[in-house]
C-alpha cells in the first residue's frame, strides 16, 4: 500500500488526535499555491406541472415559497404573472418581490423578468412562473427556461410551473386534439433534468366551475372561453396526458430491471409532416432508452424539392437533441434501409404517403419497400391525419348539455375523490379546503368523519354531531347522516368504519341515492388491485380492511394528490404524518423508497384510467371519434393459424409500456374448422390473461373489415405480424392504404 500524501496524513491525524495533526500541520512542508474559487453548488429545480390553465401550479408555487420562508429560507419572486387572479394576488402576500425591467416592442411595453437583478439578488430560492414563456426581443435569452438555466448556474434553487402543453413532443398531439396551435414550448430535456416534478391535478368539472367562479379568467371572458379551448372533452384527454407522461417519468425513475435500449430512425420528407414524425420519434426512442436520429434523403443532383419546409422540422431536431443525417441519393427507400441497417436501430417511422394519381393504391411506394427492405426492424407507418377543426364548432352539442346528460343516469348525489398514493401527501387537506369552498359559498356542508389530527384543521367547518361526536374520531354514522340530510359531506378515508363496523367505501351508494354529495378521500395502499399487486411489499397491517375497486370507479370526479417522495419520507421523520414508533414501521414497509415511486406511478395510471372512461363515455354521447383521443387503443391482427402467441404477447407488451387499451382482432372469412376454433380459443384466453380483449368479426376483405373495425372502434395503432403468405403482404399493403388516423406497426421477424 502507498503512502498518503503529506496532506491526506495531516487530516487522518486530525481526525484520531487533533495534537497529533497539530504537529503533522507544522512538519509538513507546504507550497504556496493560488488560492481555488470554491465551486458553485448549481441550483434545483422544481416544476409543477398542469394539464391546463387555472389548474393551480402558481398558487401552489407560492404556497411552497411562504412555507420555505416561513421556515427560514430566503425567497424571492424572480417573476409571478398573477393575471388578475384574486386567489394569486393573496397567495403572493408579502413575499419579497425582484422588480421586472420594462421593454418597448413594436409600441408596447413589455414587462419581463430582470435575470441580472435575480443574481445579484442572490437569494437561497427563487419563484419563477411560466417555464416556456418567450421574452420580449433584446433581452437576455429569448426564452425563460433559459433564463432560469443561468439563475441556477449561479447557485440559486428555482421552483417553475409548466402547462403540459408546452412539452415540445406532445406539441403535435395537444394541437390534433384541441385545434389550437402552441407557439410556446420547452424541451424535454429540461424537464428531464428537473429534480422534482410534482404534477397539480384537477377534474375538467372542478376547473369548469372554477372558471365560472371567476377564478381563472374575468367574468366576461369565461362563456368564450368555456366554448373554445376549456371544452370539456379538450380537458380530459389534456388531464390525462398530464397524468400518463409524469407515470412514465416516475417509472423511468424508478429504474429496476429494464430491457436494452432500441433505437428508434425518423425518415422526413417536406411538408409539415416531418416535425409530427420527429415528436413520435422522440417519444418512441424515450421509452424505448434509446437514441433518436432523423433522416431526410435529398434527391441527388437536383434541387430538394423539401428545403423550403425544412427549417422548421431541423430546429425541433435540434430542441429535442436529436442527429441529423442528410444524405443525397437517387433511391430514397434503399438510402433509409442501408442507413438503418448500419446504424443498427429497431425502429424506423415513416408517414404513410398520400394518394396521387389514379392507381396509386396498386403501386409500390416507399412504404412498401421500407418494409421489404428491413424484415428484422419493427416499422411504424405514421397515420395521416384528418385536417384538425377550429376552435370554434359550432355543430357540437353544448358542452354543460352534455355533462348534464352524463350524469342523469347517476345517482342523484355525486361523488368526489381526492386519492393519495402514500398517507401524509395530502388528501385529507385538499377534501376541508374544497368543503371550505363550497361552504363559504353558501352550500350546506358537513363533514361526515375525519381521521387522525384531521379535526384540527375544521375551522368554520360543521362536524356531524359536534366535537365528542364519532366523526372527530373517523368513524361515520350514516343514520345520523342520512337525517342531518345536508347538501354535502366531507368524509375522510373510504376504507375507514362506520358506526356499525361496516366499510365506508361500501355505503356510499345509499347516501348518494338519498341525493346528498360525498367528497371523500382514498389511499391507494387500501385498494384490492393495489394489495393484490403489491402484497407483502405493502407490509399493511393484518386488521387493516381492504376496499373494492368499485368504490373508486363508481366516483364522477376523481384527482390524485400528488407530493415527491422525498417531501414525503421528510414530512413522515418530523412526524407530520404518523407517531415515530408508527413511523419507522412504514419506513419499513409502504414508505420505501421505492415502493413509495411505484405506488406514486401507479396512482398517476389510476387516474388516468378513471379520466379515460369518463372521455370515452362523453365522447360517445356526444357521438364524437376526434379529436379527443387521449389514451392509445392497439389493435393487434390474430389469424387462425398455429404461432400467433408470440405476436400477442409482443403487443400486450407493447401495450403496457404506454398503458395502451389491446384488442385481439381475428377476421372470419369462411367457416372455420375445429381445430382453427380451438386454437382460437387459445388465443382468446393468452389476450384476456395479458389484459386485452379478444374480438372475432365476419369479412371477406380482410383490409377493409380491419380498417372498419378500427374506424369505428378508435383505433390509434394497428400491430401487423410479417409473414412470408404473399396474401398477408397484399392485406398489409391494403391495410396501410385504407386507414387514415391510425399508424400501423409492422412487427419485425425477429420476434
């Protein structure tokens, strides 16, 4: 073994003996060297992220700022646009505030974060709202997640906000949905680089009435705009791509075991096209933890009849960090099928062509010779989209009509659920404010039962049969309930008792058929799905009584409460949560690192789930197929013959990376013989143990009676195994003609 260096003895000697370091310190030798400047600790970041305006990112923003000072920290409001808000302007109270700079632009003045003062200002934590904002021309950086870039170089932590539609690479997908073009966007890899994301949920209802409220716009904008983007079939599907984008952060997070990565090649022509095919590929490489390269064949020798749309798809290659590759050739399909052979990827996407002239559907494009070209790659044919509608259409039904409509069949009493996926994040709070709210506008409120320090918090709230009442103790009395008969009852915790012993969860029915509201709350830990997938990982308690799904699908609302696990796992040691013997139990068990990320991920799918009925059901009654798909439906193709588990199992797989609905579609041309239907049957029961359905339909086009299928269905994505039967290329060819807004996955040989 070496010796240390002189001054790694002096600090062991400081450490065993401080004389003995003295003296090491006087008889070492030293060398007089330039001081080093000490390296600047580089600043968190902390995002909260929304699926639409008025959500509540900047008054949560706040809220955490006026915490943080109150405890101690030094903060300041680097930049806050409050929009007239009443509820914002109280929340910013008297937090110090860094002036704005003025900036004249075209006869206006502009007022925009001064970044310069924000750094000499130097404070411990900084409030900076509306992350994808673009500055007015001549200041520092065109772009404020930049600007927030150079603050945390600086040493300073930064708290954002963030709409989900300024994520670059859903950009295309929130725009086909509400018909609204997005200027503004951030990308991804400035999320990716948050160190916390913390998403603020609420029900497209909630904000409605909000937004009638006057909470979010004035009142004489709020009929324009309840028509226009805050439709309410534009909130769902913006909810839950919120909420499916933030499961697959925590899950990346999470990390665990996790397949090699697949690279994914973008092949882009002109048109506007190419950055919708980039985004798609950006995404699919994200999952898949590989590398996205972009590919644009120009012709060689002639002028690239594409350069005068190229701009805009080269700047998204660059924002989302993608490489380019631009090479000049005669034969574009061969061009992408050497490059994507060399470059070894496992993806290749590529827009299905548009018809021209009279027999196109007979001739031989690019697709078809891309997937000729690469049997062992996976190719994905990028839909063509229907042209998006305006903001304004004027043929759909009233949206408050059709919410109205939804919940006739009810009963008469809704149902309101704030889930959690830990204790501690919040939900029994976030219940008394809403009770708070209602309340203070006039409804008769009461709360119900409500557990643990909860009767703390009432305040002005009434609680059912006073303070020694078996509501401050958590339990529920429904025939005390039931004669009070109020409009509304808060109720902490569906799988706490009732007076009888009897789960709360079980008599929500009877109280809501006697016509009165329920806002309860649920912990995720608590349901069946969840115990009978995490089980002994859980760690709960024996006694502890399990609730059936039901009591949350039942529910008309349902938000996740969403607090990072560290704020979490913090909040349990100061024991806010649970007393310290309690505490280092479930540190034990359910608060585990990383139970505690998959219990998170699994609350944001949940969700997600609950607001994807709630869509399609709205979307049905309003006899409306787009644009307000959020949740993406596989179909996969399953023919009669021997082989087929593998390309069920490939797509069940593929389903469940995106939390995708799967269907097994298997076409009837003739009378099938015995053993084709007992193979199917096989086939039917693999699709329902994987978590798809399994559909038989009669049809002698086999094209055709698939793409009817998928119209009519909401199809987004079809799964194609190759085959060597020159029939079943005939059908994939015709299939990828006939369908428009769906992509069809052309599954490689390999598998």
């Amino acid at each position: 073994m070496t010796d240390p260096p002189p001054e790694s003895a002096a600090r062991a000697a400081e450490a065993t003996d401080p004389a003995a370091f003295a003296a090491a310190a006087v008889a070492t030798p030293r060398v007089a060297a330039p001081a080093a400047a000490p390296a600047v600790r580089r600043g968190r970041l902390k995002a909260y992220l929304g699926a639409m305006p008025g959500s509540g990112k900047t008054f949560a923003m706040l809220r955490e700022g006026r915490d943080r000072r109150d405890a101690g920290e030094d903060v300041v409001i680097g930049f806050v646009e409050a929009h007239g808000r009443p509820r914002t302007l109280e929340a910013i109270g008297t937090l110090e505030v860094v002036p704005r700079i003025e900036v004249e632009y075209h006869g206006t003045t502009l007022s925009e974060m001064d970044v310069e003062a924000v750094i000499a200002r130097h404070p411990q934590v900084a409030l900076i709202d509306e992350l994808a904002h673009t500055n007015a021309p001549g200041v520092r950086h065109e772009k404020r997640w930049k600007d927030i870039e150079d603050i945390r170089d600086a040493g300073i932590d930064v708290i954002t906000t963030l709409n989900i539609q300024h994520v670059e690479s859903v950009k295309d997908v929130v725009e086909r949905i509400t018909g609204i073009t997005v200027r503004e966007t951030v990308p991804d890899a400035v999320l990716d680089r948050a160190d916390e994301v913390q998403f603020i949920d609420i029900t497209p209802e909630a904000l409605r009435k909000r937004m009638r409220h006057g909470n979010v716009y004035p009142l004489d904008r709020v009929d324009t705009a309840l028509r226009n983007f805050f439709r309410p079939g534009n909130l769902a599907a913006l909810r839950e791509i919120g909420l499916r984008l933030v499961a697959e952060r925590v899950e990346e997070e999470r990390g665990g075991i996790q397949a090699p990565p697949e690279d994914v090649l973008v092949a882009v022509g002109g048109g506007p096209t190419g950055e919708a095919l980039i985004r798609r590929g950006v995404r699919q490489a994200r999952r898949r933890h590989g590398f996205c390269a972009v590919v644009h064949v120009r012709p060689l020798g002639m002028p690239d009849p594409d350069a005068a749309g190229a701009d805009g798809w080269r700047r998204l290659a660059a924002e989302l960090q993608t490489s380019v590759l631009e090479p000049e050739a005669a034969d574009v399909p061969a061009t992408l099928v050497t490059i994507a052979r060399e470059r070894g990827v496992r993806h290749v996407m590529v827009g299905e062509p548009r018809p021209h002239g009279m027999l196109w559907w007979a001739r031989r494009n690019i697709v078809d010779r891309v997937v000729e070209g690469l049997p062992d790659v996976d190719i994905h044919v990028i839909a063509r989209y229907a042209a998006v509608p305006g903001p304004v259409l004027g043929a759909r039904p009233n949206p408050d009509s059709l919410l109205r409509d939804l919940s006739g069949s009810r009963p008469r009493g809704g149902l309101r659920l704030y889930i959690s996926y830990a204790r501690g994040a919040g939900a029994t709070t976030a219940m008394l404010d809403e009770a708070r709210r209602r309340a203070g506008r006039g409804t008769d409120v009461v709360v119900g039962a409500v557990s643990g320090g909860g009767a703390s918090r009432l305040g002005d709230l009434r609680l059912l049969g006073g303070p020694d009442s078996p509501a401050a103790r958590g339990l529920l009395d429904v025939e005390a309930l039931l004669s009070r008969n109020p409009e509304v009852v808060a109720v902490d915790d569906l799988c706490g008792l009732t007076t009888t012993g009897q789960l709360v969860g079980h008599l929500i029915p009877r109280i809501r058929a006697a016509g009165i509201t329920v806002i309860g709350t649920v912990h995720l830990a608590d349901l069946r799905s969840t115990v009978g997938l995490m089980g002994t990982l859980l760690r709960r308690p024996a006694a502890r009584p399990v609730l059936d799904d039901s009591a949350v699908d039942s529910a008309d609302e349902v938000e996740v409460v969403d607090v990072p696990p560290g704020a979490l796992e913090e909040r349990l040691r100061q024991g806010e949560i649970m007393e310290p013997g309690e505490a280092l139990q479930a540190l034990q068990g359910e608060f585990r690192p990383e139970v505690l990320a998959a219990l998170r991920e699994m609350a944001f799918r949940r969700v997600a789930e609950h607001c994807d009925r709630r869509l399609v059901t709205y979307m049905s009654t309003a006899r409306i197929k787009e644009p307000w798909e959020a949740r993406p439906r596989v179909l996969v193709l399953v023919p009669p013959r021997p082989g087929q588990e593998a390309v069920i199992r490939r797509a069940a797989a593929h389903a469940a990376r995106r939390d995708d609905a799967l269907t097994a579609l298997s076409v009837r041309r003739r009378p099938r013989s015995d053993e084709e239907k007992q193979r199917l049957g096989s086939y039917a029961t693999l699709t329902h143990q994987l978590g798809g359905d399994f559909v038989t339909v009669d049809g002698r086009d086999v094209a055709q009676t698939v793409a009817d299928y998928a119209r009519d269905h909401s199809i987004t994505e079809i799964l194609v195994l190759r085959s060597p039967h020159a029939a079943s290329s005939r059908t994939l060819r015709r299939l990828i003609r006939l369908v428009d807004n769906v992509d069809v996955h052309v599954v490689a040989s390999r598998d």
